[in-house]
C-alpha cells in the first residue's frame, strides 16, 4: 500500500476524523490548526503545521516549535505551500479535509491549486457531502451503485464516454459554458469513464440516494 499524507485545511472543519493509522504524515495549515486544537485532535500526530500565520503565532506549548514550519511567500496559497512541503518529502498520495465550505473563493482557489498538482500528486478532497478529485482519461470507480457522481470539466473535456450512470455519455464533450455532468447518479456498482481531451473533476457522494418504490 502506498504511502499517503493528510492535510488539513481551512475550510470548514470536519466533524469526524479519518482512521490515523492509515496515514504516513498528517499535517494542517495554520488556519486549520485553530480547529484541530479546539476539538481535542491528537496534536502530536501532526508532522507539521506550516503557513504565513497570519491566523495564528507559530506558537504553541502543546507543540514543539520545531513542527512549525513558516512559509511566508504570499503569491502561495498556504494549501499550495503546505502541498509542495508533502511532495518534498516524497509522498505522492494526499487526503485532504477542510477544502470546502466557508467562503467559497477559498474553494475555488483550493480546486485550482490541486488542478496544478494533478500531474504529481493523487490529491483527494473529503468533506461530509462527497469525496472528489481529479481523474485520468482512463478509470474505474467501484463500489459507487446509487451514489450521486457528478463530472465537472475544468473547463473541457472532448470525447467522454461514461458506463453505468443513469444518463451515460457515448463520446460527448462536457464544458462549463454549455455543458457539465453533474447531478448523475450510478446505477452500477462500477463506473467507468474515458475520455481523450481535456481535465475532469468527478464528485462522488458519501451516501446512497434515498430510492423510489
């Protein structure tokens, strides 16, 4: 199995928390770090907690200062510093919590940040809705039957054909001025998506869809 890290972000706050142990590296940035310490997180599993602090000091006595990591720049986001800080380190695969909610700007930008990490990084995002993450021309999700799977181009994909959605795609384009994929739902326990041109960004719920009888 594949070494993975987890970051936390400052978005909003998740209200349960994954199983440590199937992470390598756990770390925050210093706005997440607020949260992290107000509901009880083990702060001693965190390998660092990095960022400009202008939402917190950099200092802490829970916390050897050396876990403190200052990245000033500020033409970087403190989730891209936090990013390029795991990489560094040799890790390819990245759970993140806290990406979304709060203001929604910081949404967007945190989906522009992972799309120029795409190609190094397996970065997903996690929050109490759905799990979503770039995805290659070529997969397989499993275990999805009755899920919601939305697609979502940034900002095209051409030639995208989809198996086992309720309303499959054979060879289409997806664009986020005329046409996106969200919504769906599959009806497969497996779905399989292709497509030629373009970067894709898939949504998958964390529930089952409630189903008529």
């Amino acid at each position: 199995m594949a070494e993975k890290a987890l970051l936390f972000i400052n978005g909003e706050p998740p209200k349960s928390f994954p199983e440590y142990q199937d992470y390598t590296l756990i770390a925050c940035t210093d706005g997440a770090f607020h949260y992290l310490k107000n509901r009880n997180f083990p702060l001693d599993q965190l390998a660092f907690i990095s960022g400009d602090f202008d939402s917190h000091s950099g200092k802490d006595e829970g916390i050897h200062h050396k876990k403190f990591i200052h990245t000033p720049d500020q033409d970087k986001t403190d989730f891209h510093k936090a990013l390029e800080i795991i990489a560094d380190r040799g890790f390819k695969n990245v759970d993140v919590l806290g990406g979304s909610g709060g203001e929604q700007d910081h949404f967007l930008g945190n989906l522009t940040v992972a799309f120029g990490f795409k190609d190094h990084l397996d970065i997903r995002f996690y929050d109490e809705f759905s799990e979503y993450y770039f995805i290659p021309k070529n997969i397989i999700i499993h275990q999805v039957k009755n899920k919601m799977v939305s697609l979502y181009p940034f900002p095209s994909v051409e030639n995208i054909t989809t198996k086992g959605l309720n309303w499959p795609l054979s060879h289409g384009s997806l664009s986020i001025t005329s046409r996106i994929g969200t919504r769906n739902f599959a009806v497969e326990d497996e779905v399989s998506i292709q497509y030629e041109k373009g970067d894709l960004l898939i949504f998958v719920g964390k529930n089952t869809l409630p189903q008529e009888t």
